[in-house]
C-alpha cells in the first residue's frame, strides 16, 4: 500500500554504537586492554594500521554527544559496555570509574529522554582473560560482568543485550582471522562460538535474576541469502549457508540444539569428530535456549552464491559472489532492501520470536562537509528510506518488529577497515573531533517526529 505509513506508536526509534569504536581513552580511567587494543595495534591487520586508542573521543564528549543526539530527536541509543573498563582483570576486581562512567552516560540520556539499551559484549573482551573465547572460563567471567552490569545500571537500563553478532566474535575472529585476535582453525572457530553462546545464556540468567522485568535478548546478524541461479547445485549450496551461518547461532537459542545438518558438514570435513564435542557440556543447550524477550537483527546487505559443482556440500566455508557494480555502498555491499523483509519472514516463521529490534541497519558513504560545512549524503538517505519501508511492509506483513537502531550514530572505527568507512548520521572530523550532522541525520529526526514516511 502506497501513502504515508505510520507507525505503532510504542514503535523504539534510536541509533548504535558500540565502546571499542568510539570512546577511545584507551587507557584511561583505569580501563584495561581488549583483544582488539591488542589486534589493532598488530602491524597489518587494519587499514592503515588505524586503531581505536582515540576514535571519536567519545570518553571525554559523551555529554555532548547525547545533547546532540537529544536535538536531532534521537529517541533510544544502542550502545555498548567496555568490559575492560569495568572489570579491567575479566572478572573480581571492579573499576568504579568505569561503573561512574556509564552511570553519568546513563543518566544524561535519561534526561534528555533517551531510553538506553545497553549491549554487553561488543567485541571487546579483556586480554587478561586467558585464552579469550577459546577459554570455557571467560564465559562464566562473563556472566560475573553481566551481573555487574545488572547490578550497577538495572535500575535504569530496562532493555539490553547480551552478544553482538556471534558469528562474527567466533567465525569471522577464529576460523577466518579477519578480527581479533585473528586465528585461523575452524575447530577453534566452533569453541569459540559455543562459549559465547554460552555466555548469552549466563547474561539472561543473570540480569534476570536481578530484575525479573528487564527485556533481554541477542543481536544476530544472520546472512540474507540467495541462489543466482535455480539449479539445484546453487539451492543446496544456499541451504549449506543457512544451516552452517544462519542456524548454527539461532537454533540453539530458539530450539536448544545445534542444527544436525551442520553437524554432519563439520563431521565430514573433518572438523568435528563426532556428534557430542567435548566443548558442549551437560547443561549448556538448556542455559543457550532460556527464553529471552526479543531477537535483535543487524542487516545491511544479501549475499549471493553460485557454485558450478553439483556436490559443494562437503565445504564449510563459502565465499558470495560480489556485489553488483552500479548498486553498492562503499563498503562494496550491495543495497538490497527486500533482504531485510525476507529475512525477517524466514526469521520470523522459522524461530517465532514474540518480538523484533532491528538493532542495525545503515550505509557506509563518506561524503564529508562541503564549502558550506553542510554534508549532503543523499545516498545514505535513499538507502535508509528504502529500508525504513521495507520495516513497514514488515509490520504490515503481520512480522513482530518494535524498534529500529540505525547504524551509526556518528563516523567511527570500522574494525578492519579503520576509520576509512563512514557509517555515521554525524560525520566525524578526526583531527579536531568537531561533529557535523549530516543530512540524512536531520532526515532521520523528521522521520522519527513524524513517526513514519511515505510508502511507494
Ligand atoms: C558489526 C557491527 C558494527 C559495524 C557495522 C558496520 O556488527 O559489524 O555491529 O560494529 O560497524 O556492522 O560494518
């Protein structure tokens, strides 16, 4: 249907960050190092050997950062705690600057009428915790810092979650050594994956048990997927994906088990010796697939696959094909807003999750200020459009989703990439810290005043 569309008025309209990417103030107030001050300060890993020591400073401008948020209308803000600020050894002693920290975060946001919801693990796990994700230990650190968490911001931070992006803290960091801390054994890939998925399990757990009341969930970001072709060949390849990326993070969260499929794919490939890895422990599927209160999807983009050989069934790791030309944001993603709603469907009929935060979404342009100081990224704008649409057709289609957290708030540290990707409603000079709306970001506050926009 075509016209404007308004949406539910409980409807949660905010924005994302997350610590490693903007705070900066790397080693101050008592904030020990994460894997990734580590892996960025590794010649070679990140473009331009960038790091996040300083970012955008948001350590020392979190005031002004939530005024502007405030004045653009802004009305939820996703961001992320610094485990290592809080608990700079993993787990025991407790940082009360960084718990200070957060709290005046916490409270200027609430007066300015921004609802918090707080991510717990954004990659940034202390270095002093042995072994990282590799060690079944730094999952029940984990849990001693959710309960801190809890502890500390329950009274006032009522929706939070616990992982961002599994895959990527395991697969993307363990099998394939794009992030930190960079291994590259898919053994070790599959470790990882349980221990934070296990760690997701013990957060619910934890801040439960504190407040009964508060909204929890995990923010996947599960691939939207397609054939190129419709031979057989390329539909099984697309289901090898599925189970292997997609499943292997929601099924033990929504049914308790891991997909068997995927199971029988590491099995022949030699990954796994059998059904029952030592890594799973007696217990575990029940703490992974505790109810949780939403499901957070981060989208950006589908992936594409094709393969010409008609048994590709023994692979565990694929490669999409790239992203057309004449239809890509910079960071070379194809712009493909129906993704988002067929994802959400298969999502939505597969796992039932009683409700839905789209906990990212955003375009990567890097348009910066022209002789006027005004940045006129209408690219960013059309992509968020398309996208905000497709969010409504969702509704429309009966798909539970409450909330909408456009990635990103501001510029900031794009982990691999470093600060050459512009994800940013506020575009971010480096060099003087001076923060610049962009176009899209006053779009995006007329977009929330008005509660909606017009469908075509
Ligand atoms: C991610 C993130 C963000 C990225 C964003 C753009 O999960 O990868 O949550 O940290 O910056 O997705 O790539």
């Amino acid at each position: 249907m075509s016209g404007f569309y308004e949406f539910p008025k409980e409807f949660k309209w905010g924005t994302a960050t997350s610590s490693y990417q903007i705070e900066g103030g790397a080693d101050q107030g008592g904030r020990s190092p994460s894997i990734w001050d580590e892996f960025s300060h590794r010649t070679g890993t990140i473009r331009n050997n960038e790091n996040g020591d300083i970012a955008c400073d948001h350590y020392h401008r979190w005031k002004e950062d939530i005024h502007l948020m405030k004045e653009l209308g802004y009305k939820a803000y996703r961001f992320s705690v610094a485990w290592p600020r809080i608990l700079p050894d993993g787990r025991g002693r407790i940082n009360q600057q960084g718990i200070d920290f957060y709290n005046r975060l916490i409270d200027e946001m609430l007066q300015s009428d921004i609802e918090p919801y707080l991510t717990l693990y954004h990659w940034d796990i202390p270095t002093k915790l042995k072994g990282a994700w590799l060690n079944r230990d730094s999952a029940y650190a984990f849990e001693e810092f959710s309960d801190v968490c809890a502890l500390s911001f329950g009274d006032r931070v009522k929706n939070w979650m616990t992982i961002n992006e599994p895959i990527c803290a395991s697969f993307l960091s363990y099998t394939w050594g794009h992030h930190a801390p960079g291994m590259s054994d898919p053994y070790q890939g599959l470790v990882a994956a349980h221990h934070l998925l296990l760690s997701h399990g013990l957060a619910v757990k934890a801040i439960h048990a504190r407040y009964s009341d508060a909204e929890i969930g995990i923010a996947l970001n599960p691939a939207s997927i397609y054939p190129l072709t419709d031979s057989t060949a390329d539909h099984s390849l697309v289901n090898q994906v599925e189970t292997l990326h997609n499943h292997w993070f929601a099924d033990p969260i929504y049914k308790g088990s891991y997909p068997a499929e995927a199971v029988q794919a590491y099995i022949r490939k030699g990954v796994l010796k059998n059904e029952n890895p030592d890594f799973i422990q007696s217990g575990d599927m029940q703490l992974i697939s505790a109810p949780t209160d939403f499901l957070g999807i981060n989208y950006y983009t589908r992936q594409v696959f094709h393969t010409d050989q008609p048994n590709s069934s023994a692979e565990i790791s694929f490669k999409s094909l790239p992203a057309p030309k004449d239809n890509q944001t910079e960071m070379g993603w194809e712009i493909f807003p129906q993704g988002l709603f067929d994802l959400l469907q298969k999502i939505y009929q597969e796992y039932k999750p009683t409700k839905i935060l789209i906990t990212e979404n955003g375009a990567s342009y890097s348009y910066a200020p022209d002789n006027f100081g005004k940045i006129d990224d209408s690219k960013r704008i059309e992509y968020l459009d398309m996208h905000l649409q497709t969010v409504a057709k969702a509704i429309q289609a009966g798909i539970p989703v409450k909330g909408y957290f456009l990635w990103s708030f501001m510029d900031n540290f794009e982990w691999a990439q470093g600060y050459s990707q512009r994800f940013g409603l506020v575009y971010v000079d480096y060099k003087t810290q001076k923060r610049t709306p962009k176009a899209s970001a006053y779009w995006y506050g007329k977009v929330i005043k008005e509660n909606g926009l017009i469908l075509i």
